[in-house]
C-alpha cells in the first residue's frame, strides 16, 4: 500500500505537483490521465524517487520513503518501473537484460535467474528472442522485455509511465495485452497513459490530473461516464471524440 | 499482421548487400607490396653495390653508414633495448594513466549529478587544469629534477609517473565524455530495478561509455606511447634516445632517425589492428 501526504515538487522555480494527497491499496489498477506537464510523470516518478519530492511523505508499506534514512533501493527491489522509452540495456542480450537485477542483488542464484527468465519471456511471447541484442527488437517486442525485466525482480508494485507513447499504432496491442494480463492477476499498478480503451477495461480507480493536482477521481464510468469536473470535461472531450 | 521482426532482417540483408564483397589479399594490398619492393630492390641493390659492381659514392657511403650505424659495437642493440625501455614506459604509464583517468571521470560525474564530494571535487578540477595547462616536457622535468632531485629513483619509473599523470588527465576527460553521452534512462532503469548507483555505474553506464568511448581512448595510448619519445631530456635510453644516440656517434642522421620513425610506425600499426578487432567484437550489440 502506498499512501502519498501533502506531496510537493518544484523544478526550480516551477511548482510540477501541489499538495497532492493519495492512497494505493494492494491489488488496485490506477490509471493516471491528464493534459501533458499536468504532472502525472513526476508524480509517479516520485513515488520510487526516481524524482526527489521537494516536501511531503510518502508510505511504501509502512516505510516512509521520503525519509532520509530510508534504504530506497531496498523498496525500488519490489516496485517494477517500466518507462517510455523502454530503456533496455543496449549492451546486453534480452535474457542478460533480465536476469541483472536479480542476480546482481543476490535473489536467485544464475541458473535460476536464466529459467526464471525464460519463463517470463514465455509469458510475454518472446522466448526466440532470448539471446538478440534488443537493437534487433520492434518497439513492441522491447516494451514487452522492459516488462518482463521489471517482473523478474518478483514486485508487488508496478508503475507504467507512458508504456505506449513511443510505440507504432500497430504494436500498441501487445502491449496493453501483457499488461492486462498482469491486472488480472493481482498485480497492483500505477500507470500513466493516453489509452482510454485500456483505462476503461482496466483501471480500478481513475485518476485525472490538471496543473499538479488530482482534480477528479473515481471508477472509470464515473470519471469517463459522467465527470463533474470542467477541466476534465474539456479533456475528455478532446481526447474520447476522436 | 506481419512479424516486426522479419522487416528487421530484411533491412540487415539490405545493408550487407552494399557492404564491398571481400578482394583477396594480395589485391587488397598491392600498394603495399609495391611500396615494399621497391625498398627491398633498393637495399639489395646498396648491400650488394660491389658485387654489381656499382661503384657510386651514394651507395658506397650508404653501405659504410649502415655499417658503422648498426652493425659495428653491435649498436643496434641499443635500438632494441630503447625500444623495451619505451614499452615499458608507455605499459606503466597507460595503467595509471587509465587508472587516474577513471576515478577522476567518476569524481566528475558524480560531482555533475549532485553527489558533490566538495574537497575531491576541487582537487580534481586543479589536477586536470594545471596537468592540461603545461607542457609534458616540463612536468617530466619538474618531477625528476624537482620533487624527486634530491632523491635516487629509476629513470623509468620517473618517466612512466610522468606520463601516466599526464595522459590521466585526458584520459578523464575521455571517459568523462563517455559517461555523459550515455542515455540518462539508462541510469534511471537500473536504479528502478533496485540496483545502488555504484552497481548501475559498473554493469550498466560504463561498459556502454567505454564502448563509445574507444577510438579515443586508443587515440591517447598511440599519442601517449609516441609522447614518451621525449623521456630523453631526463636521459632515459628510449627508443628516440637510442637513434639519437647513434646519430652523435656516427654523425650520420638519416638511418638512425628513420629506422627509430620505422619502428613507432609499425607498433602504432600493430595497435590500430588490435583496435579494430577488440571494436568489432564490442560491435556485436549493435548493427552499425
């Protein structure tokens, strides 16, 4: 469970989020929508600090991240991030990509890092790729590994930012696929997207944000069916007639 | 829908269609060949002058300079050992350098993303502007004849220090430029598995900048190992010594000074081979 007090962020003289307050339960689907620079990025960046919050608290099971003692890498170990750019490691072959983490840090041993592996490319469809290099790979495919690079650390917690924005129409489908798949079973996730056919069939809980706010929130038919928001009103308007 | 994967291999195809076939060696070559011939007749010619009854001053004082040059007090042994003196020099000097040249891209880089180590920091800001700011010649001098003046200590290992320090310097700036152009998501992806910074650093940024950053890098070894030709101003016998030492013996320019030329040319060939295959083989990520 993530709960999320009074979170700031400023980017020197630019205030990105302003005072927002959340909570995350365990096995929630939130899907954050939004205009772009209304913060949904830095907001989910900040909840692995991938982005330092300039104030507030944020709770990761009961450990205050924000704190400044807190050992972060131990709470990033169960929050999968997938970006944008799908940021693979270019020198690595797909299964290196995957089993790094976990073998770096000591979870499983090598043999059991490579056939966990495989069986996480099983998942996603890709076990033919297992030893390309990813500049082999369509953007889909390479979305696909950065998911599975995430699982194979075993998180509780997966945050998606932008997963498809960078990717060809045509491969947007196995994408949100996987990632559907992964809401059905259990997964707790925090994704930020422009697909709202995904955050209509997927999402739990809806969150819209405007100028570093959380200006409405709800089920997808509240948020999308009837929002009562002006600004999200105009968003949706814009984005769901097309 | 088609595989996204089977247009990549189309494209690769299409790529090595436009890659020139491979010419056998000898074509591939035949400048070469002649380049050396032509040298090979002409030496032959001037070693058997006499015999071909050639009896031409050029070649009669060519034959008497080889001579006194290399073969009388067997003073081409001094080319050989200046030549392992500058080896020795350059092997030394090219670890340390690398050596320096890391931790200090590291400082750097650490220093640009916020992980300010005030006092390090500084000092390596001081290293790199005053070792790039002079002469390699007068920090060779200042560290014999200065710091260790007073002292007794190996001509060599003085040399070698000299050098390593001085190519340290560019060598960080080399990697430096290396780290900085690598991607910042990588950075970022690695921190979000749970990796620390340290581990992200060694598995993930810097394999990758020292990919990128490799041509130069072998660029400061060939200018480095050429550099350590003025070891000599603090006496050292290198391999430009040796020639120059010939040279004040017989009083004879021309063969000493171009046999030396002819030997760093060739260890800077050896080297550009060696680079380009270790290149190829860090090549095999990517299609370039």
């Amino acid at each position: 469970m993530i709960t999320v007090e009074k979170l700031c962020k400023n980017f020197g003289s630019l205030s990105v989020l302003k005072n927002i307050d959340a909570e995350i339960k365990n096995g929630e689907k939130i899907v954050i929508v939004g205009p772009s620079g209304s913060g949904k990025s830095t907001f989910l960046r900040c909840l692995n600090l991938l982005d330092q919050p300039s104030a507030g608290r944020i709770m990761v099971d009961d450990v205050e991240i924000t704190a400044e003692d807190c050992d972060i890498n131990s709470v990033r170990q169960k929050m999968g991030m997938v970006f944008q750019h799908f940021n693979l490691f270019p020198h690595l072959t797909v299964v290196e990509n995957i089993i790094l983490a976990p073998y770096q840090l000591k979870k499983l041993n090598k043999d059991d890092a490579i056939k966990r592996a495989y069986e996480l490319l099983d998942r996603v469809g890709l076990r033919e790729k297992a030893n390309e290099y990813p500049i082999k790979l369509s953007g889909g495919q390479k979305q696909r590994i950065a998911i599975a690079r995430a699982l194979a650390m075993n998180p509780e917690i997966m945050l998606f930012d932008e997963p498809t924005s960078a990717l060809d129409p045509e491969m947007i489908g196995e994408v949100l696929d996987v990632m559907q798949e992964l809401a059905e079973e259990g997964m707790t996730m925090v994704v930020v997207t422009h697909e709202m056919g995904f955050a209509r069939k997927v999402a739990s809980r809806v969150m819209f944000m405007d100028e570093g706010r959380i200006v409405e929130q709800g089920t997808p038919d509240e948020v999308f069916g009837n929002p009562k928001n002006d600004r999200t009103k105009l968003f949706l308007s814009k984005v769901l007639d097309h | 829908m088609t595989e996204p994967a089977e247009k990549h291999e189309s494209i690769e195809e299409v790529v090595f269609a436009y890659e020139p076939s491979p010419e056998p060696f000898w074509k591939r070559h035949i400048y070469d060949f002649i380049i050396a011939a032509v040298f090979l007749v002409f030496a032959l010619i001037t070693a058997f002058s006499p015999q071909l009854g050639l009896d031409m001053p050029f070649f009669t004082k060519l034959r008497t300079n080889f001579i006194n040059d290399f073969i009388v007090e067997n003073r081409f042994m001094w080319l050989v050992s200046g030549l392992g003196t500058t080896l020795i020099i350059t092997v030394m000097a090219t670890t340390l350098g690398l050596t320096l040249g890391l931790t200090l891209a590291i400082i750097k880089v650490l220093d640009y993303n916020g992980k300010r180590i005030f006092f390090v920091t500084r000092l390596a800001e001081y290293y790199l502007t005053v070792i790039r700011g002079t002469p390699v010649v007068v920090q060779l001098m200042i560290i014999y004849y200065v710091i260790f003046g007073s002292i007794s200590v190996s001509k060599i290992l003085v040399a070698a220090l000299a050098f390593g320090i001085n190519s340290g310097a560019y060598v960080a700036e080399i990697i430096r430029a290396g780290i900085l152009a690598v991607d910042r998501g990588q950075m970022e992806a690695g921190r979000s598995l749970g990796l620390t910074y340290g581990v992200t650093m060694q598995k993930i940024i810097l394999p990758q900048a020292f990919k990128n950053v490799l041509p130069a890098l072998f660029n400061e070894l060939i200018t480095l190992l050429k550099e350590t030709a003025v070891a000599g101003y603090i006496a050292v016998a290198d391999l430009a010594r040796a020639g120059d030492m010939i040279r004040s013996r017989t009083f004879d320019p021309l063969l000493p000074l171009f046999a030396v030329a002819a030997v760093y040319l060739v260890m800077v060939m050896g080297l550009t081979q060696v680079m380009s295959k270790i290149e190829r083989r860090l090549r095999r990520s990517d299609n370039r």
